[in-house]
C-alpha cells in the first residue's frame, strides 16, 4: 500500500471513526451493488478493476478517489450484514477482493466498462457521453474515454 493511500484511509478513519470490516473494495461492492445480480455485482467490480487498469495496488485507491463511487462521497461508515443473506453477499465480496488482488488472473473483468450510474437515480453529466452501452440490473455501464 502507497504512503499517500494510508494517509487517505487514516483520514477517512479518522473522519468517520469506524474502520471498514471487510477490505475497502468489498466495502465498496456491498455498498454500491450489494442488491444486483451475480452478472451486475461482478460488472461493479469489473469497473474498479478497469479503472486500476488490472493493477491490483490501485485498487483501493480508485475506490477511495474522490466522487468515484457515491459510497465514499461522504463520510461512509461501512455496513455491517443485516442478515445472513448479506452476511454472504459481503463474504463473496471479500472473496472477490481477494482474487483482484491476487493479481494471478483469477478475476476476469465481465466487460471493459469504466463508469456506471443508476438511471433511476441520478443523471450524471458524463452519461451522456458513454459508448459501449450495456445495462445490467439497474444500473447502466460503459465507456468514456
């Protein structure tokens, strides 16, 4: 992990007091995607995995990037499981986290996506300029860059 990785997540700690139960990517896909399918769950993580450009050190960093992911916008306080259905949702997040950072190819990114957003919750300006359009559950993905 990068000095200026720790110093953001001693920041977020610090700011909200309560640490992330799971790691920060299994954070983020429970509380981004916790509710889709398998198919829009792994679409989620195959965003971040884009973004980091495969590279299992950033992903952290680009889940914690500033106004990446609605989940960390403000001061987040990582969900526990309210049941066991959740409790197994967030278990197969942190096993899905930990296949990213393997880095040994186990994860296969579903797409090449970069962005997504929920349309029918909000419409980011950015949208507009998506290419290689697919929605998956409720939420839209694609490209722009």
């Amino acid at each position: 992990m990068n000095k200026s990785l720790l110093i953001l997540a001693a920041v977020m700690v610090s700011r909200c007091s309560l640490p992330c139960p799971a790691g920060v990517v299994a954070d983020t896909l429970f509380a981004e995607c916790r509710g889709e399918s398998m198919a829009g769950q792994k679409a989620v993580a195959s965003v971040i995995w884009n973004r980091a450009g495969g590279n299992p050190e950033k992903l952290e960093s680009v889940c914690l990037a500033r106004k990446q992911f609605s989940c960390w916008n403000a001061c987040y306080h990582p969900q526990k499981p309210r049941n066991a259905a959740e409790s197994a949702i967030l278990a197969r997040f942190e096993g899905l986290e930990s296949d990213m950072k393997a880095g040994n190819g186990k994860f296969k990114p579903s797409g090449a996506w970069t962005h997504y957003y929920a349309p029918a919750k909000c419409s980011p300006k950015w949208a507009a300029k998506l290419k290689n359009v697919q929605d998956i559950g409720s939420h839209r993905f694609g490209n722009c860059r």
